[in-house]
C-alpha cells in the first residue's frame, strides 16, 4: 500500500509517474476487501427466547442469515428473579447455605 501511495506521488521532470497503474491497482485492492469482507453481531436481551434461526443462500451466492426471537415480561421477570436470587421464579429451592455472617445487604446489581 505504501508502494503505491509513493507512485501516485512520484513526480520526475515535473510529471506524475505511474499514476495510472497505481489508481487501478487501488481500484483493485478496494474491490477484493469488499468482496471479502464479513460482518456479524450478537445482542443478549433479558427476556427473550430464540424460536427459529435460518440461513439461506440469494442466486448471486451471498449467504443471508437470520433469527427469529420472542421477549415476554414473564421471561424478563424471570431472568432478572434468577439474577437476584439464583433460583427461578416459582421454585421452592432457597438458598443450600444460610449465611450466618450477620451482615445486610445495602444494594442490589439493579442500583447500578
């Protein structure tokens, strides 16, 4: 890349040298980054369930992807009653160990 910057800029008895190889070789360099390049993202939202992921393929070969999600307040509570106490809401398990330090809890993870 820096070869070819220096092209594009190299002057001799006040004239551009190279300039056009150097433009198509760019051209060149630019089309192939786009033709490889990748993206991919991910979310992780409380509350949600993951129905159905598919993946299909259009006639010029690009692959599209993609998911269908639910997201319930039922799910969001129950995410965020795990979170606080461990345990689902409903379940009956309580804590295995009672803790006897004597110490009170004075926040939540909520408070931040």
């Amino acid at each position: 890349m820096e070869e070819i910057a220096t092209r594009i800029t190299h002057y001799e008895n006040a004239e551009k040298i190279g300039t056009e190889d150097a433009i198509e070789n760019i051209g060149n360099m630019i089309d192939n980054s786009l033709r490889s390049a990748k993206s991919d993202a991910t979310i992780s939202l409380k509350g949600t369930a993951e129905i159905k992921v598919w993946e299909e393929k259009d006639s010029s070969g690009q692959i599209h992807v993609g998911s269908i999600i639910t997201w319930t307040a039922a799910q969001l509570t129950n995410s965020q009653t795990i979170e606080r106490n461990g345990t689902a809401a409903g379940s009956n398990n309580g804590p295995s160990v009672k803790d006897s330090r004597g110490s009170r809890v004075v926040n939540s993870k909520d408070d931040f």
